[in-house]
C-alpha cells in the first residue's frame, strides 16, 4: 500500500536515500490522544514516520518535520478531522 494512503497522512519520500538503500518510507503511528474532544480542547496528534523527508497533515496547522515518534498540541475550533 503507498505510504500516502496509510491512515488518511500524507508522507512524502526522501528519493535520494531511497536509491542510496534509505529504505521504504513508512508511517509507523498516526493518532489523537485523546481521539474525540470537544471544539477548543486541546488534544495531541502523534505521528512517526520512517524514510521520510516531510511530513503533512491536513489541515494544516504547523510546519511538520520527519519523526520515528512526535506528538504536537492541537486545539481545534470545531469539527476536525486530520488526515
């Protein structure tokens, strides 16, 4: 399966250390914590990537950069879901 279809997130190849033996881009984790939460509270949105040379997540709320293990704060106005 394309790595930009794992879990709705959008990973993005590093094609130079593929050829060089880099590996398969991977997601390893992509979840909230907690999952649901009412509009304005904040929640944590986790994510770990391998072989990756950017990361995106829609929508947008800040520049994401490759990680094996991150989590960010969110606070969402209202429904939201992250892909």
């Amino acid at each position: 399966m394309p790595a930009d279809d794992l879990l709705g997130c959008a990973v993005y190849p590093d094609r130079e250390s593929r050829l060089d033996g880099g590996g398969e881009v991977q997601l390893l984790t992509f979840y909230a914590n907690p999952p649901v939460i009412r509009a304005g509270a904040k929640t944590l949105l986790c994510y770990g990537v391998a072989n990756a040379q950017t990361v995106r997540v829609e929508p947008a709320f800040e520049e994401l950069n490759p990680s094996i293990s991150r989590c960010v704060e969110v606070r969402p106005a209202r429904d939201t879901e992250y892909k």
